[in-house]
C-alpha cells in the first residue's frame, strides 16, 4: 500500500475584509482550479496556478458569429415556411398568393445574406489587422 499518507487534516484559518475577499475570488475565477481551497493552497506553496486570459478581439469574434447563425437560422425557418406553404396550396389563387409572399420572403432573405456577407467582410478586417 501507499506509504504516504495525503488526507489534509490540518486547517488553516485567515480572515479576510470584504475587499480583500472580493479581490481573492476575482482572481481565483480566472484560473482552471475547481475549489477556492486548492487556489489558496497552490498560491501559498508557491506552486504553478494556471490562469485563463480572455482575448478580446476573439471574444468580439464570437458575438458576431452568433449573430450570423442566429441571422441564417431565421432565414432557413422561413424558407422552410415558404415550402410548406407551396405543399399544402390546392387552388390556383392560393398559388397567385403565395408565390406574391414567397418574392416578398426572397428579397428579405437576399437582404439578409448580403447583411450576413457584410459582416463576414468587417469581422475579417478586424481580425486580420
């Protein structure tokens, strides 16, 4: 068996203000440690914390990719409409309407593409610079 034995039974005690503590959390959420505890122990044995450092421009990246899949999600849906639209029309009338909606539906589709085109364009510009 185990010759060593790793249970930590001692306890340490620190009080801290309300400033101080707010400033121990704020760092202890940008490493990879799961517990306060085990942060608090690597930092006080001087052993190695691994800390996430957020890249902004990334960040910013992201937000405009989620909004240009929420943009083609919207624009699938109702293209999706549209088809069920065509499948269940009997009447010739019907079929006037709907392909009066379904040019109506094109151009803001089309608008939407070219919105989504332009925003790949600008979030390249930034990235590449």
């Amino acid at each position: 068996m185990r010759d060593e034995n790793n249970n930590r039974n001692k306890w340490l005690h620190l009080r801290l203000n309300s400033e101080e503590y707010q400033q121990v959390q704020k760092h202890f959420k940008r490493t990879t440690c799961r517990k306060i505890s085990e942060y608090a122990r690597k930092i006080l044995l001087s052993k190695p914390v691994t800390v996430n450092h957020r890249n902004a421009s990334l960040d910013e990246l992201m937000g405009e990719l989620i909004h240009l899949r929420n943009e083609l999600t919207a624009a699938g849906n109702n293209f999706n409409q549209a088809v069920k639209k065509l499948n269940s029309l009997s009447r010739i009338s019907q079929f006037h309407d709907w392909i009066t909606e379904y040019e109506s539906d094109k151009r803001k589709l089309l608008g939407q593409i070219e919105e989504i085109k332009n925003h790949i364009a600008q979030t390249s510009k930034k990235w590449l610079q």
